[in-house]
C-alpha cells in the first residue's frame, strides 16, 4: 500500500506538471484534480501486470522447471497490460477526461505503444525490486534470529555442564567427609543445599546483581573450609563501588572450584587460595591465585570449567581478557571484563 501511495504522488506530480503546457487556464486546484484522475484511471493495467510480475518470478525462483512457460506467458501479460492501458487512454481518458487535449492517431500507434510499455515496465520493475529487497532483509532478520537462538542454545547447554560440574565437586566433598564419620557432615548438607536452590533460580537468570554472585562464592568457601581445616589459607578481598551491578551468573565460581580441585585437592602440605573481586565503573577486576605441588610442568591444560567459562565469555561479554598462568608452584587467573558493554542475548526461556 505505501508502495502504491508512493507511486501516485509521484505520478501525479509528474502529470501536473506536464499538463500545464496542455491545460494553461486550468487553476492549479483543478489541474492537479484532473492530473489525479488521470493518474487513477491508467493505473489498474500497471498493477495488474506488476502483481503478475511478482507472482512469475517468485514462481520461476521457487520451481525453476516453470521458467520455459512463465518467460511467454509474462510476456503475453505485458502485451494484455499495454493494450489495456492503452484502451482506457484512446477510448476514455483523452476523448472524455482531457476533451483532446492531444491527437490520438490509432489504438496501437508505435510511439505510444512505447511509451505505455516503458510506463508499465517501470513500475513493474520498481515493484519486484521492492519485494525482493523487502525478502532479503527478512531473510536477513531470519538469519540474524537463528544466529540468536543457536548462540542461546550454546549458552544454556554451557551452563548445564558448569551445574553438574559443581555439584560433581561438592558431593566429593561430602563423600571425603562422610567416609572420615566427620560431625561437620551434617552442616556441608545444609550449605550445599543453600547453594542448590542458587543453582535452581538465581542462575536461570540472564543476570544478576554482583553482590549476589560474591555472596554464592563466600558460601562455598565456607564450604570448603569444612574439608581443608587448617591446612588451607583463603584470603578473598572486595574492592567493590557498586554491588548492585549485574553479571551472568556463575561466571567466577569455575575458576574457583579449579583452583580447590588442581591446587589444595592435590597438595599434600599447607596450601593457599586468594582472591580478589574489584569493580570500578563498571569493570571488574578478578584474579585468583593457588598455590600447586611443584611438578616442573607449566603448560596450562584447560578443564571443563574454564573452557565452558572462557566460551561464555566469548558469548556475552565483548570486552574482557582473561589470562591463565602455570607457574611452577603457582597457578594464577586474572580475568578482566567490561560489565557495560555486554552482549544482547535473551535467556527469557531459560
């Protein structure tokens, strides 16, 4: 309909303005009337033969066998449409509406008989090109949108490997204590319970407030420190301007839990964990350090957790850099990310 609209002011400005070397006297109130009509009355074979247009060329795209009848049966369209049109102009629009404002010399007189064509063509033309630029942006949408979805989907099935990860850690916890009949048993149930229910809402959640995450870390540390006693030193330091500000859940826990699983799991003497959560504007500063049995072997091996955590990073935060370090009696993370600029995926249904 705007396609239409569009293409009758156009037309009618034009015949305004051709009329009036035609139409002298005429006040410009009723030149432009009669340029409307005229316009109104030639329309009917251009869209006719445009909409027949559009029908055989997306026939001939989507069932290419059709293209040997449509290219003949299209080009009878076109001399129905010219003839059509050129009947309303030699048999009711000059002789009636313009009074003769200009000698029609036959029905099919070569100069316009062109003219009708090239009228009709155009915008015909005009209008498959419309349509087709109208499909390719859907199908650009369309792409765009299962780009989405497939980005979505990834994101969710990251986060179901990094749940069971975490519950698969845990429940090593509760089976070492178990198996040593140890009293602090009971309250690893009870605080692992607390961080199963953050699993079952605050994660599904496409963020939350930064003080929430800290809070899920502080429990599970104290978690931890039911198993390690002594033997381990936590130190977890907070610099933070604004705890309300929103991150992906679970982002931070995985580093975490590797530092607890290759580096105060496998140390058989007095170990360390520090951790350090900074945010400033917006951009949070992580780093997490763990002491290691010196082995001589400083390549970094990525597990489950980190590779999961470094792709949704990849996923939903366009600017952060990570950087992971094997030192030799020290494995160090430090992980920068812009919380501002976040990418736009919509977990609605997750």
């Amino acid at each position: 309909m705007l396609f239409w609209l569009a293409y009758i002011v156009h037309e009618n400005i034009l015949e305004y303005a051709w009329f009036q070397s035609y139409f002298p006297s005429l006040e410009p109130g009723a030149r432009a009337w009669l340029a409307f009509k005229t316009v109104l009355c030639i329309l009917p074979p251009k869209v006719l033969f445009a909409y027949f247009l559009l029908w055989a060329v997306g026939r001939g795209l989507n069932r290419s066998r059709d293209i040997p009848w449509l290219i003949p049966a299209t080009t009878l369209a076109l001399a129905a449409a010219v003839t059509f049109y050129r009947a309303i102009l030699y048999y009711y629009a000059v002789p009636l509406m313009l009074n003769n404002a200009w000698k029609e010399i036959s029905l099919f007189a070569l100069g316009r008989v062109l003219n009708a064509f090239i009228d009709i063509s155009l915008v015909a033309a005009c209008a498959v090109a419309m349509k087709f630029l109208r499909l390719s942006w859907l199908s650009r949408m369309r792409e765009k949108k299962l780009m989405q979805e497939k980005l979505e989907a990834e994101l969710k099935f990251l986060r179901t490997q990094t749940n069971p990860h975490f519950l698969f850690n845990t429940l090593n916890n509760i089976y070492a204590l178990a198996r040593k009949k140890s009293d602090d048993t009971a309250d690893v149930v009870m605080k692992l319970a607390k961080l199963l229910r953050f699993m079952l809402y605050e994660s599904r959640k496409q963020r939350i407030p930064l003080s929430v995450e800290i809070r899920m870390i502080e429990d599970y540390l104290e978690l931890e420190k039911i198993r390690y006693s002594d033997r381990l030193t936590i130190r977890f330091e907070k610099e933070i301007d604004d705890a309300s500000h929103p991150i992906a859940p679970l982002l931070l826990l995985p580093f975490i839990e590797n530092a607890f699983k290759h580096g105060a799991s496998e140390t058989r003497f007095d170990s360390f964990i520090h951790i350090k959560v900074a945010l400033q504007e917006g951009v949070l500063d992580f780093s997490i350090d763990n002491s290691k049995e010196e082995n001589g072997d400083t390549s970094v091996t990525e597990n489950i957790g980190l590779s999961n955590v470094r792709r949704q990073l990849e996923l939903m935060y366009q600017e952060h850099d990570l950087q992971v370090a094997n030192h030799r009696e020290e494995f160090r993370v430090h992980l920068t990310i812009n919380l501002n600029n976040d990418a736009t995926i919509s977990l609605s249904h997750y």
